[in-house]
C-alpha cells in the first residue's frame, strides 16, 4: 500500500509542476488568494466555535485563540486582496517546500541503497533537485515567472522521480523475499 500512496503523490507532484508550467503567469495570483482562503476559513469557523463555547473556555486560553484567530483572518484577507504582494513569498515557500520534498528522496533513496546496494544511479535526480531548489531560493534570475516555470520544471521531474523510486522499491523487495 506504500508504494500506491507514493506513486499517487508522485503523479500529484507532476500534476501541480504540469499546472505551473501551463499557466505560469496567472497560476500564481490564483494559489496565493487559495492559500489565503486556507488561513481565513479555519480562523472564521474557530472564532466561531470559540463563541459558541465561551462559556466554559478559560480566559486566557480564549484571548490567545482570539488573537491567532484574527491574524488569521487579517492575512487571509490581505494574501486574497492582494496577491501579487505575496507572490514572492509564495515562490520561495514552493521553493522550501521542493527542497524538502528533494530532502525526502534523497532519504529515501538512501535507505533502498542500504537495504539492497542497488540503485545508485537513482541519487541523480533528488540531488539535482536539492541544487535546483538552493538556486531558486537565492532567484539569481530576478524573475517571478522564470522560478514558477523551474519550480514546475522540477515538480514534474520529482514526481516522475518518485514514481520510479517507489518502483524500484518494490521490484528490491519483492526480489528481496523471493530469495528467501
């Protein structure tokens, strides 16, 4: 069942790189307001179930999520209403989230090599996109849309990466246990 989640989270990969090369200027307003709506929803429908709970909240716990809560909100409306402000910051957490993502095969590929000493050649790809996503975070290039088009580059090739590493896997131990 493994191998099944990390090829379908392969091919999400590939899917959202797919997305960001295709639309690679208008793409990035979108996720931006989306990310928006993911810091306002929670902290509206928190506020209200604080509300509806004061009675038994204690106090101080209630002021803190009262302040969380209207941060929240505050940020989420200002990524929705303006999003071209927060488009660099977005780029640079794609970029964080890519590098960890690079982190994880690399991991992953490390411990296939030292359960089966096969597959060396597969360390190629993740620390060509632990490089690529450094040189994104530093955007020698200045360009929002030209680090979108590298981060989508390097999505799509991280996912197909983890397809074929999930793969590998699972031919290593099923060749692993038909010796035993």
């Amino acid at each position: 069942m493994n191998m099944v989640n990390n090829v379908i989270r392969g091919l999400f990969v590939a899917v959202v790189g797919i997305v960001l090369i295709a639309f690679n200027e208008s793409v990035m307003p979108l996720l931006v307001r989306l990310l928006g709506l993911v810091f306002l929803m929670p902290a509206l429908i928190s506020s209200l179930n604080l509300y509806m709970t004061r009675k038994g909240a204690s106090f101080f716990p209630m002021i803190m999520m009262s302040v969380i809560n209207g941060g929240s909100v505050i940020l989420g409306i200002l990524l929705m209403l303006f999003p071209v402000a927060f488009i660099e910051f977005f780029v640079i957490l794609l970029a964080l989230l890519l590098l960890g993502f690079s982190l994880l095969q690399i991991y992953s590929v490390a411990s296939l090599y030292r359960a089966s000493r096969h597959g060396a050649g597969l360390f190629v790809v993740p620390v060509l996109l632990l490089i690529f996503s450094i040189v994104v975070l530093f955007n020698p290039f200045g360009l929002i849309s030209t680090a979108t088009m590298m981060i989508g580059i390097s999505l799509v090739v991280s996912g197909c990466s983890d397809v074929v590493i999930s793969v590998v896997a699972k031919r290593n131990v099923s060749t692993d246990l038909r010796r035993l």
